[in-house]
C-alpha cells in the first residue's frame, strides 16, 4: 500500500521520521569524519614534529663535531707532530729546557686560540711521567706520575687507563676519558693521542688535553624547540650534565630511552650521541623530552 508524507507510522509523521533519521545519519558522518581528521592531523603533527627533532639533534651533534670532534682531534695531530716536541725527545738535557719553554708557548697559544676551552694540556713520556705541562694560560712545572691511579671512576684511574690504552694503540690513536664532573672547572673530559717516537718509530709517549664542556653544555640550554626548552644531556651512564629549567615542564626522559613505550604524558623522546676519538666513543647523549602539551 502507498505511503504518503501526511500519513503516520506508529503515531509518528514520515516526515518527521525521515528528518529524524537524516540528522542522525548526518551526524554520525560528521562525528566519523571529525575523528578521522583528528588522527590524521595527530599523525602529522607527530611526523612533523619528528622531523623537526631530528633537525635540531642534527644540528647539535654539528655543533660538538665541530668543537671537538674536528678541532680538539686536529689540535692533538699538530702538537703530536710539533717538531719542538720530536727536538725535546731527540735533544740533550740542557737542550731540552730550551725545546720545552718552546712547546710550553705552543700548548698556551693552542688553548688561547680555543677560547681558553682546553684546561689543561699535557705530554707525558713512555714511562707515564708528565714532562710538560700547562693549565689553562699558566705553565706548571710540578709533574707526577699518570700511573699513580686512583680510585674505580676517579679521573686519576681513567687517565691511567687512558694512557695503557694509548700505550698499545697505533701512532696517532685518538681516544679519551670520561666525562667528569668537578665543582671548579665544571664538566669535562680528557683525551690523548699516542706519540710517535722519531728515533725508534716506538711509543714515544702521549698528549693529554683535559677539554672543558662548558661551551657545549651552554649552547645546548639555550636550544629552544617549539619555543620551549626540552633538552636533557646526560653522559654515557646516565649521569645528568643539564635538564630543562623549571618543574613539570618536561619529563626526565631517561626511565624511557631504552624502551618502545613511552608514558601517556610524553608525545616523543629522540636523542643522538656525540661520539669522539678514533674508536669512536660516547661522550655525551643528547636526548629530546616533548610533552603532549
């Protein structure tokens, strides 16, 4: 039988049952549409927000390479070929307090040169006896032993491991030690390069450098990503060298790093490691804390 839009079902007009079932239809389209919107803008903003971090990890890591991996490994390659240092080895005792005022004036004009970056600089000799010596624009001419030691973790220990690994290692190896922490001279690591011996062509001994991370650790605080700052740097085992300012700002991201899930609160965690030496180390870790809010 005919139905005609005056006519009622179930006390109801066709009309009114028809618009009814258009605003809900209509309605659930919009809500479907909205919520398919809503995690496709999420998943760009997230692929955006990912690769705006990976820019700014990539510059960061530019930014050490450039201090460190670049500038302090070739300033380790010009002094170990300074030929005052080779005359040091090579010359009598008398000659020796000559060449070494020489490399003294070498080592301060290479840390002036570095904006005073390098704390200290250093040769020791093939038995591990410093025989030069500066700290920061001073000269020092009280030396000791790196063989001496000192406790497990203690800078003392891992220059005296630093140096029986240079001790092994080819000419010209570069490798290093820490970081450390110290409430003077701040953060900072120590690494050497092995001596080639003129005469012998044997170990000849190694150049320390003790390089502040002063410079390092203030560029990356003033880092801002998405107007805030979201970076922590740690070292290798987790020790906290900077964090965002502030409470609640952003999460310590290190609960997290080595794991696929990520508490609710936190929308991503990147990082990269500034590597250094001819092993290619970790120094430090950079890590990106970014809050859902």
């Amino acid at each position: 039988m005919a139905l005609h839009i005056g006519q009622k079902i179930g006390g109801l007009p066709i009309l009114y049952r028809l618009l009814s079932a258009f605003i809900v239809s209509s309605f659930l389209i919009i809500v479907s549409a909205g919520t398919v919107y809503y995690f496709l803008a999420m998943a760009m903003m997230s692929e955006s927000a990912r690769f705006q971090t990976h820019h700014i990890l990539g510059n960061a890591i530019a930014h050490f390479n450039q201090l460190y991996t670049y500038t302090l490994a070739g300033d380790l390659t010009l002094l170990e070929t300074m030929p005052s240092l080779n005359n040091f080895l090579t010359g009598r005792p008398y000659e020796q307090r000559v060449y070494r005022y020489s490399i003294e004036r070498q080592f301060l004009q290479v840390n002036l040169a570095r904006d005073k970056r390098y704390l200290s600089i250093s040769y020791v000799d093939q038995f591990g006896k410093e025989q030069i010596a500066t700290e920061g624009n001073l000269r020092r001419r009280q030396y000791h032993s790196v063989l001496q030691g000192g406790p497990p973790g203690s800078q003392e220990e891992g220059v005296k491991q630093l140096f029986l690994r240079l001790k092994s290692a080819k000419s010209q190896t570069i490798l290093f030690a820490g970081p450390y922490i110290d409430a003077d001279e701040g953060a900072y690591f120590i690494t050497g390069i092995s001596k080639h011996e003129p005469e012998i062509s044997g170990f000849g001994g190694v150049i320390l450098v003790k390089a502040s991370l002063a410079d390092y650790i203030r560029h990356i605080g003033e880092m801002r990503i998405f107007n805030r700052h979201l970076a922590w740097l740690l070292t290798p085992n987790g020790k906290m060298l900077l964090r965002p300012p502030g409470n609640g700002l952003t999460i310590d991201p290190r609960p997290y790093l080595y794991t696929k899930s990520i508490p609710d609160e936190l929308a991503l965690i990147e990082s990269q490691v500034c590597r250094f030496g001819t092993d290619k180390g970790a120094v430090l870790q950079l890590v990106l804390s970014i809050p859902q809010k």
